[in-house]
C-alpha cells in the first residue's frame, strides 16, 4: 500500500516523487504493449468500448438459446471429428442429446428450435469415414 500524502506537500509533487522512485526500481520496465501504439487510437469515441471488449475477451454469448445450441452442436461436430475412440463419440453425442432435448423442452423465447436429437449410429458412421479417410 502506498504511504499518505505527507501534510504541505502539493498532489503534483509527492506525485511525481512515486513515480519517479517506481521508475529508478524498473517498475515500469517490460510492461505488455511498451513502445507499441495504442489500441483504437484514430477510431471514432465508443460509450460501449468496454462492454464490447469484454464480450469479446469473456467470449459471451448474447444468443438466443436456440442459436447458442446450433452453435454448440456444430462445434461439437466438428470436434467429434478429432476424436480417436468410438465409445467417446458415443458418449460425447449422447450428451448433446441431452442438451437438444433440455432446450427443446424448456425454451419459449427467441426462435424456435429446429433441431431434432441426433442419430447417434450416423454419427459414429461418419466418424468412421472421416477415420479412414485421414487415418
């Protein structure tokens, strides 16, 4: 914690002595994005800057959640892909079932789904011709 403003001292001056002190014990050495330029800097003044870099590097999602789950199911597609045993895409498609069925049943705002459960046999059988094509 940094010390009290000594009495009849000016802001500017015990100011400029912290600084001056953090900078003689490198406080300020090899920080992240030094001599860089700074981010936006030309670009038009955002008042939602902050909420919009926040989404990006939180990665919200602000879909309804129909569309949120069309997008899990085809990330986890394409994942499903990557995987090296057949019991683990069994159980990873069985758990999007579940996921399909929960928001099928539960959710009333936002666009309907469209999505049905999927086949869990078809999805191993593409599977298999993804495996031997790229063994």
């Amino acid at each position: 914690m940094t010390q009290r403003k000594p009495p009849g001292t000016s802001w500017e001056t015990w100011i400029d002595a912290q600084i001056r002190v953090a900078t003689e014990e490198g406080a300020f050495d090899n920080l992240p994005g030094a001599g860089k330029p700074l981010a936006n800097l030309g670009q038009e003044h955002d008042p939602l800057w902050w909420v919009k870099q926040f989404v990006q590097r939180e990665q919200i999602s602000i879909l309804p959640p129909s569309l949120e789950l069309l997008r899990k199911v085809e990330r986890e597609l394409a994942a499903i892909e990557k995987l090296d045993d057949e019991a683990a895409v069994r159980r990873r498609v069985d758990a999007l079932n579940v996921e399909i069925a929960k928001v099928n049943t539960t959710v009333v705002e936002g666009p309907p789904t469209r999505l049905g459960m999927l086949d869990v046999d078809q999805v191993v059988a593409s599977w298999r011709r993804t495996r031997s094509v790229n063994p």
